[in-house]
C-alpha cells in the first residue's frame, strides 16, 4: 500500500507539485491524469526518489521512503518508462537481468525467471532472449522493459507514459495484452499517461491533477459522471460517448440485462465495460453476445440495442 501525505515540489520557488495527498491500495492501479506540465511525471518520480520532495511524506508497506537508500528502494520497485531505457549493448537476456545480477541471484534463477517473463510477454525466448534492442519492434521493446521491471517480482510498479512512444495499433495490442497478463494481478501500479481512454481501461482509480494539485480523485465512472468542477467536466469533454461507456461496466447494470443460457459460449465477463461490449459485437459482425458474472456464476445477453438502452437508462436515472 502506498500513501502520500501533503506532497509538495519546488524547482526555482516554482511549484511542480502542490500538497497533494492519495493512497493507492494493495493490488490497484491509480492512474495519473492530466495536460503536460501538470505534475503528474514529477509526482510518479518522487516514489521512487528519482526526484526528492521538497515537503510531505510517502510510506509503502508502513515504511517511509526516506528512510530507505535511493538505490535500495529502486531495486524493490518496478519502474517502466516511455522510451524503455534498454542498453542498445545489452541483449534482451542481459537487459532483464540487472536487476537480479545487483540482487546477487545466480544465473540459473535470473534465466529461469526471465524466461517465464518472456513467455508471457510473447516473445519467445529461443527467438528474442539474444537480441539487441535495434532489432526489436517499438511494441517489443516496451514489453522487454515490462519483463526487466517485473523480474525481481517487485510488490510496487511504477510506469511513466509507458504506451505513449508507440503507434495507436501497437499501443491498442499492447495495452490489452498489459491487462490481461497475470504478472500484474496482483501487483501495486501507478501510471502516469495524458490518454482518456487508456486511463479509463486500465485505472482502479484516477488521479486527475491541474497545475500541480489534484483536481478529483475516484474510479472512472465518478469522474465522467461526478465531476467536482468545470476543469473536470471539460477535460473529458472531447471524447464523453465513448468514456461513459467506458468507464460503465456490465456488472453495475447487471440487472437490467435479459438472463442467458449457462451453456451459451461466453465472450465477455461482468468486469469489462458497455465499451468493450460494443467493440466485441461490431468486431464479430454477431447480433447478440453472451456475458458471464464470476462472482455468481450467473449469464446474460447483451445486443447494441439492450447497451444503447441501458446505456441511456442510466443516464436519466443520475
């Protein structure tokens, strides 16, 4: 768990960041929000003291992050940046494994681990482990920096615009394959990115921050439904169709669904959103598509038409 107390930054007597204060549960992706220049990138960088604070105070796990060696921290969290950072020198195999060779593991763990990395990444290591950077795809390169900030299974991952240098089918395929890889079920994440949509997809929570503070805090669907300000409002403006069908999932309209067939094949789970409904019908050209509540283990169908009206049901009853 990580919590922040009145965090503050100063470059010059300039503000960057401005007594802020979140928590991010064990287990949560909080993702910072916000234009260029608005913190977000000063604030993931003083988790991990890449950047110090000028005042405040941060613990993960109870311990305050200035009581630890800067070095020390770094190496029990995860870190992935927008340009990967890979040593062009360095093959894929040696690049995963600094991290364990500063931890002092043996090479049969290091290979053994990033191995498994790699296999899960879809690169597969017979193909990738002894390739050089400039050989790799944009898409490629970020997943080895994935695989080199989870090696050391790290409890805490810190990600600065990890998606943003690649091109929006590379971003789109490696975004979806980020939330469905089980390495991160259960890891701490904060992310920082200026992309609406990849923010709603794949935050718990939403920091979204102007000019150094923290404008509102909440899950997605309090922040298209519930903003506290007009900066809010308008900062989802440009896209709202698309972000409130986002940041909706079938789960809290699960009742206003038609019941289907335990036997019908399942194609969507309760978790996912109105959104990604939409998308799976229009990409499988099918009328009608069946989604499966784990929880209960209960099914129901969902068609355009039952989400366009179920969709505009819940906006009358806000």
């Amino acid at each position: 768990m990580i919590i922040a107390r009145n965090v503050s930054k100063e470059f010059n007597g300039i503000k960057a960041v401005d007594d802020i204060s979140f928590e991010v549960e064990e287990g949560q992706t909080l993702v910072f929000l916000g234009t260029s220049g608005c913190g977000k990138t000063t604030t993931l960088k003083i988790l991990n003291r890449l950047i110090e604070p000028s005042a405040g105070e941060i613990t993960i796990d109870g311990k305050n992050i200035l009581s630890v060696q800067p070095e020390v921290l770094r190496r029990s969290i995860g870190y992935v940046s927008q340009n990967n950072g890979l040593f062009p020198h360095y093959t894929v195999a040696e690049n995963i494994s600094i991290v364990p060779n500063l931890l002092k593991w043996d090479k049969a763990k290091t290979s053994e681990r990033s191995d498994v990395l790699l296999e899960q990444l879809k690169l597969p290591v017979s193909e990738y482990a002894n390739k050089y950077p400039d050989e790799l795809s944009g898409g490629q390169k970020q997943r080895v920096a994935l695989a080199r900030a989870l090696v050391s299974d790290p409890p805490v991952l810190l990600m600065d615009e990890p998606f943003g240098a690649l091109d929006p089918i590379t971003r789109a395929n490696v975004r979806k394959e980020f939330l469905e890889l089980p390495e991160l079920k259960s890891k701490t994440i904060v992310l920082v990115t200026h992309d609406v949509q990849e923010a709603f997809e794949l935050g718990d929570q939403i920091c979204l921050m102007d000019k150094g503070i923290i404008v509102q805090t909440g899950t997605p669907e309090e922040l298209i439904f519930k903003p506290v300000n007009e900066f809010a409002r308008n900062f989802f403006s440009h896209q709202r169709l698309q972000l409130e069908l986002s940041a909706l999932k079938f789960n809290s309209i699960w009742s206003s669904l038609a019941d289907a067939s335990s036997s019908s094949t399942t194609s969507l789970n309760s978790s996912q959103s109105l959104w990604e409904g939409m998308e799976m019908l229009s990409e499988k050209n099918e009328e009608t598509l069946v989604v499966r509540n784990s929880d209960d283990n209960t099914f129901k169908e969902i068609s355009i038409q039952t989400i366009q009206s179920v969709y505009l049901e819940n906006k009358r009853n806000r």
